[in-house]
C-alpha cells in the first residue's frame, strides 16, 4: 500500500514527507539561551535547539572532507532493501533461533562507504553508524577538540546527567528510515548535513506503540508498521499522538530518555551527517511522586528483565506475565 505524502514548509524551505495517521504537534524552537528551553530540558522534554554551535567547527564536514580526514579505520555500514534501518540486538540472537534480521552489515573504511553511497542505489540503501574513535586523522580531531563543549557540559551539570558515553557519527541515504523506538539515556542530536524528520512520541505512549518483549533482539522498538498499522492486532496504537519537527544543518534536538522516536532522512538535500551526544541519566537521589511517565517504563522494563532472567526461557515468559494479571489487574 502506497503511503499518502503531505508537503510540509520550514523556513523557506519545502519537505514531501510521508503522512500518518496519529495527529502531531510541532516540538518547540528556541533559542539555546532561552529560559524556556532551558526549562524544557530540565522538564525532560524534548526542545530544538538553535544558535550553540554545539558542533560548529564541524558544519564544513560533507563527503570529501570525511574522506579526506576520517582515516582508514572500519566503520560499521548497515544495508537494507526497504530502507528502514530496524535496531536488533547480536546478543539476543542465539536465544530467538527463528529471528531473521531486518538489515545486514559489514566494516568498511569511510572510502568505500562514501564510494557506495555516491552510486545512489535505490535498491539497498545504506546507512553508516559509527562511534568517532581514536583512528580518524588529526583535523578531525580538532574539529572534535573545538566542539562548544562548555555549554554541553554546562547542560550535562545542570541536568545532573551522568558520563558522556559515546559520540556517535551517523551519515545516511536520502529516505533512510530508523523505526520507531526509545533509548535509555539522554541525548543531544546534533545535525550536520541534509534533513531529518523526528516523530517524537512521550513515554506516556507506551501502551500505544507496543514494544517488543525484553528479550527480543527488537528490545525497544515498536512492532507497529506506521505506514500500514495492523489495528486489529494492536488497537491502541489508533489512540496515539506525537510530536514532529524537521531538524536541519546547526539545530540541536534535545531527545529525552524514555521518548519514543521516529527518524527520517527527507529527500532533496543529500545525504545526512549528524553527531549524537550520549549521557547516562541523572542519578536517583529521592523518588518523587507523582512518578513521571518516563520513570513508570523504566520501572516496568526492570521488572521484565527481571522476571525474563529469572524464567531464563524465552517460551514462558508470556503464560507467566498473564496469569499474574488476567484476572487481577484486568
């Protein structure tokens, strides 16, 4: 089934992306220096971000310049036939013997990446995901040396998050998609190259966007195709309401923990290059009730896991999980 398009405008800039059926609000655009952002950050909800030049000495990075500096290390580069880029977990992989992987990948120098992605191949998009690591050459290092790292570190203390754990260089095909799903730190996106469209969906949604059970090699993903939902088998997900925003070369995203997201490369501007920033989550000094909603999905993916460990058998997790609330809790 062909899905609908609506043609969307930012700034002076026009986007044909793709059309849903849950409604969407725009995701706030302020200033990094604004009150109200600040506030929005501290609230844990998500903000674009505009004038921080978190990664400004990096806005020149395009395709030539990364071929030029990165170095010859291997990079890991994802390939898919439909062009939706669906996480799985390697380690989950022995226990779920009939799990067929929605993506395959491969190492590859940046060269070759690069040199691929320049064939335009419509028929297997790729998409390179890649922690920036100790191999790229010396101008990349500077440029990384120069990043506005006070005001990340500044948001970082504020925040009370936890350690930077990994930045992540991400440089994908126009029509790349990464489906729906949450992570479990916080993050903020910072965009290089080309477009991306966020759906962005509050932890509060969870009951709407169905996850995959814990030992899964889909853990945290979504099982509902948006673009043809099966609301039958999933009838919540008719319930559902997001936020969207189009996130373009020098905006920040700040996406929080928990937040369930949607991510796509639009078409007419190239390729995209983005940096993530990841940080562990705040520390938990006291609980404070009201739970948030972000709290009440950790603690049920704790009692999951626990529960999952426990059984130590993927057969008989789902007959446990309901006779302890069929009947109770229903």
């Amino acid at each position: 089934m062909a899905t609908e398009t609506v043609k969307v405008k930012v700034d002076s800039k026009e986007f044909e992306v793709k059309k849903y059926i849950f409604p969407t609000q725009q995701i706030p655009r302020l200033h990094y220096q604004d009150s109200e952002a600040e506030q929005l950050i501290e609230n844990g909800q998500p903000v674009i971000l505009t004038g921080s030049d978190l990664v400004g000495s990096a806005h020149h990075w395009d395709l030539g310049y990364l071929c030029s500096n990165l170095g010859t290390g291997q990079y890991t580069v994802y390939s898919s036939s439909d062009g939706k880029f669906k996480y799985y977990d390697d380690k989950k992989l022995p226990q779920n013997k009939s799990f067929k992987p929605p993506t395959s990948h491969t190492d590859m120098t940046f060269q070759d990446f690069a040199t691929k992605l320049k064939k335009k191949d419509k028929k297997e998009l790729i998409y390179l995901q890649q922690p920036l690591n100790d191999t790229v050459g010396k101008r990349i290092v500077m440029d990384f040396t120069n990043f506005n790292w006070s005001w990340a570190n500044e948001i970082q203390k504020k925040n009370r998050w936890g350690s930077l754990t990994s930045n992540l260089l991400l440089v994908g095909m126009e029509g790349v998609v990464t489906p729906a799903h949450y992570d479990e730190q916080e993050n903020l996106f910072a965009q290089i190259q080309g477009y991306k469209r966020f759906l962005l969906f509050d932890p509060s949604q969870f009951e709407c966007l169905y996850p995959y059970p814990i030992y899964h090699p889909h853990d945290r993903q979504s099982m509902v195709d948006f673009e043809n939902p099966d609301l039958e088998k999933f009838p919540n997900f008719a319930k559902v309401k997001g936020y969207e925003a189009i996130v373009g070369p020098k905006d920040v995203l700040y996406l929080p923990m928990y937040w369930w997201h949607q991510v796509e490369s639009l078409h007419g501007y190239g390729e995209t290059i983005s940096i993530t920033f990841w940080y562990k989550a705040a520390p938990t000094v006291k609980v404070v009730y009201p739970l948030t909603s972000g709290q009440k999905v950790a603690i049920m993916r704790n009692i999951e896991k626990m529960i999952a460990e426990a059984l130590n058998d993927n057969d008989s997790m789902a007959p446990f999980m309901r006779n302890m609330v069929l009947g109770r809790y229903t």
